[in-house]
C-alpha cells in the first residue's frame, strides 16, 4: 500500500511541478490529501485486521479478534484506489489535449497515465476472495494484482525521465570519439 500511495503522490508532485500556473493546483491538493488519508486508514485496518496478526492465515489460533472482514477491506480499499487513479489519470487530461503537440505524441502522453488497468483487474479478483476457505490459495489473484499495480504505477512515474535520458544516451552516441575525429 505504501509503494502505490508513495507512487500516487510521486505523480501528483510531478504534476504540481509541471503545472505551476493553472486552476489545477486545488484539485492536486485534494487529491494528495486523499492519498494520505487512503494510505493512513489502510495501515491501521492492516494492523487491527487481526489480533493477534497470526490469526489472519492461521485458523488453529484460538479466540481471535478479527472486527475487520477480510474481503470487504481488500474490496474496499481497492474500489478506493481505483477512484483515487481514475481522477489522477483524468486531472492533466484537459491541460495535455490543450497543448500544441502532434495527436500521437499526446496520446502518448495520456497513455502514461493509464496504469489503473492493474487497479480493475485487482478489483475484480477482490470479488472471489473468500478468507473461509484456503487463505493463501485464494489471495494469490488479489495479491499478483497487487504486484503488477505497483510496478506498473513505478514505471509510469519514471516514464517523464525516459525522454530525457533517450535524448542524452543519443547524444553520447552521436559524440565524436579521438579515433574518429
């Protein structure tokens, strides 16, 4: 959860950089203030999920405490996330369409990003987890989707780099070197 808040408010700082003079700033305000409440909330029902935590995959403990419904937090907190990405995704959509760039080239930039694809998926292998039956059988789909968001949500903050770095190894390339000068 963590990685995914930290990622979230990685992009939504690129944003406020990127766009320091227009009505965009409240909404990336609220929505960095979002992401922190999601990811403060999210860490205190993991930690009171189960007392002790043990009892969460062991069901031999005896007399736990689990006020918190395991497929109703996964469900939530990803339904959550998955708003949370939705607006972020939709928040610099109006400002890169106004720029006066090539159709392909602004495509490209609002496939940048288009990373909660990963967040539907989880969502709806959210649907079939049952934490009655195996626990660790029936979390791996929740849990790959989960992998694969975070990744996801990694390379699409460093994609505002690769043209960077592509234009600089370029240049490094085209240098000429002292056997060939």
């Amino acid at each position: 959860a963590s990685s995914l808040a930290f990622s979230k408010m990685s992009i939504l700082l690129f944003y406020w950089r990127l766009f320091s003079t227009t009505s965009i700033r409240l909404p990336i305000r609220v929505l960095f203030s979002c992401v922190v409440i999601w990811l403060t909330i999210r860490i205190i029902l993991t930690v009171i999920e189960c007392i002790p935590p043990k009892a969460f995959w062991d069901t031999f403990v005896k007399d736990p405490i689990c006020p918190v419904n395991p497929s109703k937090f996964f469900f939530g907190t990803v339904f959550v996330r998955l708003l949370m990405d939705v607006v972020i995704i939709a928040l610099p959509a109006w400002e890169v369409w106004k720029l006066h760039l090539p159709i392909l080239q602004k495509l490209g930039i609002s496939a940048m990003f288009a990373v909660c694809c990963a967040s539907i998926l989880q969502l709806i292998s959210s649907f079939s987890y049952d934490p009655f039956d195996d626990v660790a059988w029936n979390i791996t789909p929740v849990v790959i989707w989960a992998n694969v968001e975070v990744y996801l949500s990694i390379m699409s903050t460093c994609l505002p780099m690769l043209r960077s770095i592509s234009i600089y190894t370029a240049l490094l390339c085209r240098r000429p070197t002292s056997s060939t000068a």
